[in-house]
C-alpha cells in the first residue's frame, strides 16, 4: 500500500510488462537524446545563443549608423535598410517598436544583432512563429538567411509595459 | 500539568486506523483553507484574462488585464498550489510515519511568514504598484514589497521544509515506524527535497532584485535574472509534479485500493525526479543569448530524459496498480472491463484519473516537445506554452489536489459534503474546461499568437501585425474554455467551503464512503490484504489494459514529437 | 538467529534522505546553476562590426 511502510527487502528489479514498458519508455528518451545533439550538426535551424556583452548606447550608436549608410527608403516614418548579402545587420527592440524596417534578399545568410537598451523583448516573426529572447545589455547574433519571399511582421511577445501590444516591426525579403 | 497537555496529542481516524496527530493535522488545515482563499483570488482574475483573450469580447482594458495576469500567476502558481503542499508535506511526514511534528513552534512561525508574505504581494499588485506579471524580469520594476512578499512567503515555506525533514529524522530515530517510509511520504520527501532547491533559487533572485528595488544596490543582470529566477519559477513545478504523483498513488490507494506493483520502480522514478528534474529550468532560456548550445541541449534534456523516464514510469504504475486492484476484485472481462468498472462517481477518483490523463496526454507529451533546444523556436513566448503548463499545473495538479480535497475534508476536516451530486461531476466539469482552453491556447500558439498580450490586433501599431481568423477561433476556445473551467472551480470552492465551516461533523465514526457499498467493502478488503501482505508485488498479474494505453501514449508522443521537428524544418535556416 | 540481515544497497540508497537530499540539491546547482552562470560570465565583449 502506498500509505503504508514497506518491511524487510523490497528492493528488485521490474518484470513482465512493466519491464517491457520501462524498457520501451527508456528506448524513447535515448531516441529523443539523440535527435537533439544531431539536429545540432545536421539541422538547419538552431538556437545556439550567439551573445556578446554590450552596453545599450554603443549598440544604439552602431544600429543608427548602420541605418545611415545602408538607408534605402521609408515606410510611415520608419526607416527601410538593407544590409549587405552575407553583412552585418542591426535590429533594436525598444518600448515599443523593432527598428529599422530591414530589406533582405532570399537566400542569403545575413549577421543580425539583435538588442534592447531599456527592457526585455521578444522577438518573434510571423507569421512563421520563429522566436528569439532580446536582452538589455546582450548583443544576440543570429545567423539567419531566408529562405521564402514577401512582407513578414515583427511582434513582441514578451511583456514589456503598457504599450507592450503597440510594438510591432517588419522584414521585407525578395 | 496544564489542560493542554491533558489533550491527546493525536486521535486515531475512524476510516484508516491511522494515527492524525493534533499539531500537523491544524497546520494541515490552515494551510489548505489558505490555500483555497489564493485559489479564489487567482480565479477572479483568471476569468478576467479568459474573456480578454477571447478577442471577440476582450473584457478588460490593458492595465488591468496585465494587473489581473500578475495577480493571478502569482495566486495560482505560487500561493494556492505551494500553501497546498505545505499541508501536505505536515500529513505525510505526521500521520503516514506515526510520528508527532517535529516543531509546533516552526509551524507557527512559518505560517505567519507565508501567509504575511502572500497578503503583502497581493495588496501591492491590486494596488497598482506591481505590473511586473509573476516573473518580474528585470530591469522591469515592482514596488519592493512585491518582492519581499515573495521572499517572505518562500523563507516560510522553507522553514516547513526543514520541519519536515526534522519530522522524518525524529521518527526514523524514535522508531515509530518500522521498514521503509511509505510511497506518498517518500513522494512527498522528493517534492521537499525539490522545494528546497526551488527556494533557495527564488531567494538568490528575489533579494539581489529586492535590494536593487529600494535602490541599495546597481542593477541586476537580466540574463542572471532569468536564469536564477527560473530555478525557482520551473523548479516550483516540478514540486507540483512530484507532490501530485504522490497523490496519485495516494488516491488510488484510497479509492480503488491499489498498491504499487513494485517499489523499486516506483521509489527509483522519484529517485530520478531527485536527481535530474531541475534541469528542466533551461527550457525557459532556450532561445535566450548568453547561454551556449551545450549547457541547453544537456540541462533540457533533464540529463538524456532520465526524468521524463521517471514519469513515463509512474504514468504506467499508477493506472497499472489500479488495473491489478480491479482484477483482484474480480472486474477480469477483456482488455479494458476493469477501466469501466472504476469508481468513476467517487469525485475522489475520477479527479485523480482525470490529472494522470490530461497531465501525460496533454502536459508531458507538449512539455517535453516544446522543451527540446531547436523545437522551442517554434513555441517560446507563444500561447503554446501557457496551454502545455495549464495542461499540467492545472489540469494535473490542481485537479489532482480537489481529489484529494474530497477526502481530506471528511478525514481531517471530519465534515461531510453537502450536494454530492453537484461534486460528482465538478471534476469532469473543471477537467473538460481545462482541456478545451488548453487545446485553444497550444492551437492558437501554433499560428505565433504571443502569450502575455492584451491585443492581438496590435491596435495603435505604427506597423501594422495580426493573425489568421483561425488563430482567432482558437482564442475563442480559449474564453470558452476558461468559462468552464471557472464554473468548475466555483463548484469546488463553494462545495468545500461550505463543507468546511457549514458541514454535518462525522467525528467518531468513518467518512461516508463516495462509492456504493458493494465497492467500498471490495475496496476496504483491498486495502486490508495490503496492509498484511506488505512487501509482495503483484507483477504476476497481467495489465493488458495499461500496456495498450501506454502503447497508444507512445505512439501519439512520437507523432507529435517528429510533426514538430517537420513544422521546424520549413522555416528559414537560422544560428 | 542474530545475524543482522541488512537491505540490499540499492535500498538502503533510496531509504538515505540525507543522501538523496545531498544529491538532489547538488547535481541541478552544478549541472544549471554553476554551469550556466560560468556560460555568462565567459561571454566576450561585443564588437559590432
């Protein structure tokens, strides 16, 4: 009985079929073990946390360079960059907006730092629902290239204030 | 001598023939009556958020939906569901070893600093100085008391954990009981052993961050922050995970007389539990910089599975140990004669059989899904999460604990239900609401739809965002759900509520058993053989039953699994 | 008669609380907490290029 104390040796192994299951459920987890490490290697899409220490100023010095000399046009005030293929791109979270607006080209693999110089945020692109956390005072890189064409929206998805719903962005491929 | 000490010290239950000692069994009963006062609270704003999401209503205005997510995280997940396993831990550490509490003076101590804790962040966050929602993530800042709130509350349930221990150590040393400790209690011990780790994580978060908030100290790392905090955030519920598996056993002991087929399997699942858990607090940082793919792969693989394992172990012994139980009684007619003839009617049961069902089905096969490294691209900060953790902590643990709510009234509050109709079916009622919100959110979460967010509409954007129409019917769900599950939840406070100060006392005699008396006798037989048989398994006796249900769980678990890894493949390539 | 029959090992593991309490606390500190704070502490200065 579970509510009552086990006397005298009760310790031994499993037999009939809940052997057969703990057996089958192990068999399961050492699966599942695998897939990750080798996804790693072999998958095309990883989180590995590329990160370097910043402070919210110089990010926000280089992200507006970055949109000076790479600036190619505007939509409703906000500034539309591309990035050199296979270049350095920035993107700033901030209460509450993802800028610039970036202009990608299919295809290619492109740097992006992503960085927030007040809260935390989250990055998530739709509406193919990749998600990335955005830290104040981390520099996080992804390596990413796109691999489909056409308007794609930025949305926050970690809380951030009142105007947590307001914070949208956009990324434009061709 | 004094009166008090003319008192017995414990009174011997009319029902189990086991010792209620008098001190556990009153912090057993504050702290459950507490617990369902949080319950309460986290309910009002719970209903609140339901009809937010459910975007064609969209009932509150957006400081009050946030001010309503902070009150009701911080009610459900910490103070109704932790003042409920602090009443546990006093029953099974007191009653289940035949020993007296270690320290009635701890008790009252750790009370005052929970429940003093508990009241300050709720005025605090219904005051309208803590929108910071439960995880607080700095440089996100709260009014110092909500911090300290917290602090307070987790140093009291500490200081229970260590009475705890101390309880287990005079009883062992005192002898007043002989071999092991029983099941439950080694479950529960797991789940203290869980919830001084959880603790001690939220105390090296909360007091840097408290100290920062009253302006002592400089900032606090955000990325720090998250990873401490979640050790205390995830870590808090695996002690639900553990305290609810004890139940389970617990309660199938209760209501079907069941007993663990082996207690090696079932000690060395809790034993992994112990060991490698915790680890699980990385699948909140995932997708986070800072840390690197090793760390992640490793700590969200909770060390290669081994403790998604250990609850794919008890997922089986426990409906196994009911399987064996029935057939004894005689219930042996096909694979599945002896599901049919379960006390479906004893809300007891059915409560409990619903938490195993809609915590393996539901909670695990997602959680382990959406926790693994790459997968959690497609999940994180998305309404898929909050539909895997309410499949788990409500739909499993808080369903698990009414279970157990309707025999810990009648045996330790020793009153009886009123209208036992209506608590027959409030299980099915607040399960199936679960259920349906549940699936609503890991629909809607599939299309990207943030969790945490007031407007999905993203109304007074500059650049404009929104979702496909079925992403809304999904949040429609989601409210439909939340409904349901509300009514279900008012029945059971109400129901134990009124029991509890208004109920028709049954002290000196048994509880008036939930099940006919045919299956009550069958049931008490049971459990008697049990007590005298102790230390014979019972694996002889064949569980087809079970097997072709854990086949099928398998087989569901690898096409959600593999489905995952196929959505994640289609999106851009990314490092 | 005398002879002190003592539990295999494997049991008198499970019946150790302080061990498991010992082991429990320790292996997720290193595994999680050590390692992972060690991850953010090693983390180089960004260069933006």
């Amino acid at each position: 009985m579970s509510i009552f104390s086990p006397v005298g040796n009760w310790f031994k192994a499993p037999t009939g079929t809940e052997r057969l299951w703990v057996g089958l459920a192990l068999t399961w987890c050492l699966i599942m073990s695998v897939t990750m490490p080798y996804w790693h290697f072999k998958g095309k899409q990883n989180s590995t946390g590329e990160s370097y220490k910043v402070e919210a100023s110089a990010f926000l010095d280089r992200a507006n360079q970055f949109i000076e000399s790479n600036k190619v046009g505007e939509e409703k005030g906000v500034p539309i960059v591309e990035p050199s293929p296979g270049g350095d791109a920035y993107l700033v979270g901030e209460m509450w907006r993802w800028y610039p607006i970036l202009k990608l080209k299919k295809g290619q693999t492109y740097r992006l730092h992503i960085s927030s110089p007040d809260l935390q945020h989250g990055f998530s692109l739709l509406p193919m629902n990749m998600n990335f956390h955005i830290l104040p005072g981390y520099d996080h890189v992804l390596t990413i290239t796109p691999t489909s064409t056409g308007d794609f929206e930025i949305i926050c998805n970690e809380f951030c204030g009142i105007g947590h719903h307001m914070m949208t962005g956009k990324i434009i491929v061709e | 001598m004094n009166a008090t000490q003319a008192i017995a010290k414990f009174r011997t239950c009319k029902t189990t023939g086991l010792r209620v000692f008098r001190n556990a069994e009153f912090f057993t009963k504050v702290n459950a009556v507490l617990a369902v006062v949080f319950l309460l609270v986290g309910a009002i704003a719970a209903i609140g958020l339901a009809l937010t999401r459910w975007t064609a209503v969209h009932l509150l205005g957006s400081v009050y939906y946030y001010r309503m997510l902070t009150l009701h995280g911080v009610n459900m997940l910490v103070f109704w569901i932790i003042f409920m396993e602090m009443g546990i831990l006093y029953f099974a550490c007191t009653t289940l070893l035949n020993s007296r509490l270690f320290s009635k003076m701890l008790g009252w101590i750790s009370l005052a600093l929970m429940g003093i804790g508990a009241l300050m962040t709720n005025y605090i966050i219904l005051a309208g100085q803590a929108d910071v929602l439960l995880t607080s993530y700095v440089p996100l800042k709260a009014h110092p008391m909500f911090y300290l709130g917290i602090i307070l509350f987790a140093v009291g349930a500490l200081i229970v954990c260590f009475n705890f221990f101390a309880t287990l150590y005079i009883a062992k040393r005192d002898e007043t009981y002989e071999g092991s400790m029983p099941l439950v209690t080694f479950g529960a011990m797991a789940a203290a052993i869980i919830a001084v780790l959880a603790l001690a994580h939220g105390a090296a978060a909360l007091i840097p961050t408290f100290m920062w908030s009253m302006g002592w100290i400089g900032p606090v790392d955000p990325g720090l922050y998250r990873l401490l905090w979640w050790g205390l955030g995830h870590m808090s519920q695996q002690i639900n995970v553990c305290a609810m598996v004890s139940v389970w056993y617990f309660m199938g002991t209760m209501t079907t007389g069941a007993k663990p087929l082996n207690e090696t399997v079932c000690r060395g699942a809790f034993l992994l539990y112990i060991l490698f858990i915790n680890l699980a607090s990385a699948h909140h940082l995932l997708v986070d910089p800072g840390v690197g793919p090793g760390w992640k792969i490793w700590n969200t693989s909770y060390a290669m599975y081994l403790a998604v394992l250990a609850s794919m172990i008890h997922g089986y012994t426990v409906p196994a140990s009911l399987e064996v139980a029935q057939r004894r009684k005689g219930f042996t007619k096909g694979i599945f004669g002896w599901f049919s003839k379960l006390p479906w009617k004893d809300p007891g049961f059915s409560a409990v059989m619903l938490s195993i069902i809609i915590f393996g089905f539901m909670g695990g096969i997602t959680g382990v899904t959406l926790g693994t490294e790459q997968i959690n691209i497609i999940a994180h900060n998305t309404l898929r999460i909050p539909g895997h953790f309410h499949a788990t902590v409500v739909g499993g643990t808080s369903l698990a604990f009414m279970g157990l709510a309707y025999y810990l009234v009648p045996l330790i509050f020793q009153k009886e239900f009123y209208l036992k109709g209506l608590a027959r079916i409030q299980p099915y009622v607040f399960g199936g609401g679960i259920v349906v919100m549940s699936l609503g959110m890991s629909f809607a979460g599939s299309y990207g739809v943030p969790r945490r967010h007031w407007d999905v509409d993203f109304s007074g954007s500059i650049l404009s965002a929104g979702f496909d129409p079925i992403a809304h019917v999904m949040l429609g769900l989601v409210g439909i759900g939340g409904i349901i599950a509300f009514l279900g939840l008012l029945l059971f406070i109400g129901l134990t509520v009124a029991t509890v100060f208004f109920g028709r006392s049954n002290e000196g005699r048994p509880m008036e058993s939930w099940q006919d008396e045919h299956s009550t006798r069958m049931k008490d037989e049971l459990i008697e053989k049990g007590y005298e048989e102790e230390g014979k398994d019972y694996e002889h006796i064949k569980t087809p039953g079970t097997l072709t249900v854990v086949i099928i769980f398998l087989l569901t678990f690898a096409v959600y699994y593999f489905a995952n890894w196929k959505a994640l493949a289609d999106l851009w390539f990314v490092r | 008669m005398e002879e002190e029959r003592k539990p295999p090992l494997g049991q008198r593991i499970l019946d150790n609380m302080w061990l498991l309490l010992a082991l429990g606390l320790a292996v997720p500190t290193i595994s999680y907490t050590l390692w992972g704070i060690i991850e953010l502490i090693s983390m180089g200065d960004a260069t933006l290029p």
